[in-house]
C-alpha cells in the first residue's frame, strides 16, 4: 500500500490521505484511483475557477539551438504558489510545450466556430488535440494531457491556477 501511495502522490501531487482514500474507494487498484484523483483535481478547479488570479509567473523557453522559443504567462491566486518550485517547473514545462508542439489556442473554446463545423466529431477531437494546449498531451508523461496536468496542480495547491496566454516564436516564421 505504500508503494501505491508513493507512485500516486508523484504522479499527481495529491497528499498521502488523499491518496490512501482513493486506493481504499477503488479497491486498492493504482489505475482506478489514478483516475479518481485527475476527476477530484478537476473539481477542485471547477469550484475555484471563479476566484481571480493575480500573481504567477512569464516563463521562457529557448531551445538549445537557439532558433526557436516560446513564452507563456501562467496566473495563480498567492504569491506563495507562484514561487513554489512545483509551479516554476510547470511554467518550464508548458514554455516547452509551446515551443515543441504548436499549439495556436490555449482550449477548444477558443477555436473561431467557423474553423470545426463543418468536421466530423472524430476529425474535432484531433484537431482540438493538436491545436489546443489543454487537450494535448504532456511532452514529460504523454499519459497526461497538459488539462490532467493543470488540474492536479491546482487540487496540490488548492488554487486556481491559469495559462493565461503563450507566444511561440521560430526563426524565419
């Protein structure tokens, strides 16, 4: 059981009680409670979501060959979570997400209508998985969509916790 605690709480930054709550309520079972614990997150952010988010962080990336990079600004409610090194390391992250993998909208509501209509549901899903930052998947844990992601470091922190814009840039573009 400690050894499914531990795994858990790396993989979604929940506590060890939450943790040992969803192993009990699914049986013990890694998977089930992996999942439990992503819809609790989400939650989580649903209800805070009203809250405002004035602190956080603009984070960049430069890839080592220096012809591309990316900039995104990632809001948070407090100070104290905008200089956690757990959120420093997801703005790092998203900056390379950016960079790596083109998004152009940060979620499918941002998607001009005109652009999807006329595509089936199945032609939707991937576009929207490619061309919107939360319905991609993570580069560090392709498991995880970058909204997983986000949402169980908002239910770590209990804030609510916002990619608020991005910029990517490539050489010749």
């Amino acid at each position: 059981m400690k050894e499914a605690i531990k795994k858990l709480r790396e993989l979604t930054g929940f506590g060890i009680s939450d943790c040992k709550k969803a192993l009990e309520e699914n049986d013990r079972d890694v998977e089930k409670a992996l999942d439990y614990l992503r819809k609790r997150g989400a939650k989580i952010l649903e209800e805070k979501s009203h809250r405002q988010t004035r602190e956080g962080v603009i984070e960049a990336y430069i890839h080592f060959s220096q012809n591309l990079g990316a900039m995104v600004e990632i809001n948070c409610e407090s100070d104290f979570v905008a200089r956690n090194p757990d959120f420093k390391k997801f703005a790092k992250e998203i900056a390379m997400q950016v960079a790596a993998c083109e998004p152009q909208y940060i979620s499918s509501e941002e998607v001009p209508p005109e652009l999807v209509e006329k595509l089936s549901s199945s032609e939707k899903e991937e576009f929207f998985r490619k061309k919107c930052l939360l319905s991609q998947p993570c580069l560090k844990d392709s498991t995880l969509t970058v909204q997983d992601y986000l949402n169980s470091l908002g239910a770590k922190f209990k804030e609510n916790i916002v990619i608020k814009r991005f910029v990517r840039f490539s050489l010749g573009e």
